[in-house]
C-alpha cells in the first residue's frame, strides 16, 4: 500500500506537476478510493474530541476540493487538497482535551499547546512517502495557520511562500468554523461568514482564495448543507450583515 501512495502523483506548492507524476497515475487510481476513506475517518476521529466540530474536517476537505477545482488546479492538487482538509487538524490528538474543549478565553500556556498542532500533525503524516512532497499534505497541514500577512504560525511565512494547499485549506478552515456555534461567540450566517473571509482578504487569506469562494459560493454552500448533524445558522438577508465584532471574529484574530 506505501509503494502505491509513494507513487500517488503530487504538485508543488504552487500546482506545478512533480517529477514522475504521470507515471503514478494508474497508481493512484488503484490507491486513492482508500486513501480519501482513510484520510476521512482519521478526521472524523479528530473531530470526535470536539462535539461542536463534528464533521468539520469533512467540511473542510469538500470545500478545499470545490475551491481548488475552481481555481483551475490540477487534478493532482485538487486531490492533495481534499486530503489535506481531512487531516489538517490531525494534530490535535496531541492536545489535551482540557485545552480543546475549554469553554472560556485559552490562557497562555493553552494557546502555546493549541498553536503546536500543524507541526504534530505534520510529523504525524511525513511517514507516509506520498504525503511528504513539497507543496503537499504535511506542508499543507503545517502552514495551514499562516496568514497571508505574515503574522501566522508557525513560521510567519506570508504570502506565495505559503503552499497554495495551504492558502486554500485556510479558507475552507475558517469558514467551517465560523458557521458553527463556539463556546466564546455564536456562528455566522452562511453570507456572514463568507463576508468575513472577504473583508480579511489580504491580510489573513489570500486574495484569490478569497474571490473565488465568493465566485463559488452557491456550490459551495450546497456543499456545508448536506452535513444534518452540524446544522448551519440561520441566513439573514445580505443588506443587513454587519462586520463581525471583535470579540466575535474567528477570522482575523490567530485561532486554532
């Protein structure tokens, strides 16, 4: 199974095909059905640690794949995308459930716990030969809290130098996020949240990112709706969204 996925075809960060891609292809096809329900059910288990992120990680590989898609990628790093948004947050099974489930404001050695987990879960993964290319899962998964300014963890790498899975991953993270209820604010209207996203364009996300979640919004929508278990806030009409207030915002603050 490792020489399949070691043969899995991949890109770099930004989608350019890596050597001996081609060649993988039939590989892929026989390793990838397992692959994605492999990469799901660690997301799910993930997920499980937290009641009110049930079905996050889904959420946010089905976006990353829809946006990437729509981007024009590759299907190579559509497909590295969808994995990663399964196990972007694979590294919090390193974090004591004190800190996750928390319900009021992290203190500092909390957030010192919760700001570790893109490199955990990126050790988790670099085992496995076709998650370690440039640009691909473990990248995605470490740098999937950098922000576009630089002012993310845990490097502080801004802009192209992010993996473009990354930049993308970013947005689909946060919006799923936003749309579900948390202990310190209640979650956004769907049209609320991709507001949000929006008006940190430049900042936290990439600008492109950002257009084309707003472009693919119907799409993607569909998408978060067919998900019972995590049901989604009310929608309010769109003349009457207002920026999120500062202790509502789970977009431009650094978060988990």
């Amino acid at each position: 199974m490792l020489k399949l996925l070691g043969n899995r075809p991949g890109a770099t960060s930004n989608g350019t095909p890596l050597p001996g891609a081609a060649s993988g292809q039939t590989a892929c096809a026989a390793a990838c059905p397992t692959l994605h329900q492999f990469a799901e059910a660690l997301g799910n288990a993930v997920d499980a640690k937290d009641p009110q992120l049930y079905h996050h990680s889904r959420d946010v590989a089905e976006v990353g794949r829809i946006l990437a898609a729509g981007m024009g990628l590759s299907p190579g790093l559509v497909e590295v995308i969808h994995i990663a948004g399964h196990l972007h947050d694979i590294g919090k099974i390193g974090i004591p459930d004190a800190v996750l489930n928390k319900q009021g404001a992290l203190d500092e050695e909390e957030w010192s716990w919760m700001r570790r987990h893109p490199e955990m879960g990126a050790e988790i993964v670099r085992p496995v030969p076709a998650f370690n290319r440039p640009g691909d899962v473990a990248d995605i998964i470490l740098s999937h809290h950098e922000r576009y300014d630089g002012r993310g963890y845990p490097s502080g790498m801004g802009g192209k130098a992010i993996p473009l899975g990354a930049r993308i991953v970013a947005v689909a993270d946060t919006l799923s996020a936003l749309l579900r209820d948390r202990p310190y604010r209640p979650g956004c209207s769907f049209e609320e949240a991709v507001a949000e996203i929006g008006r940190c364009s430049g900042t936290q996300f990439d600008p492109a990112v950002a257009r084309a979640l707003a472009r693919m919004r119907d799409e993607v929508r569909t998408v978060l709706l067919v998900v019972p278990e995590a049901p989604l806030a009310p929608e309010v009409p769109a003349s009457s969204i207002r920026p999120l207030r500062r202790k509502e915002r789970g977009a431009c603050e650094t978060g988990p």
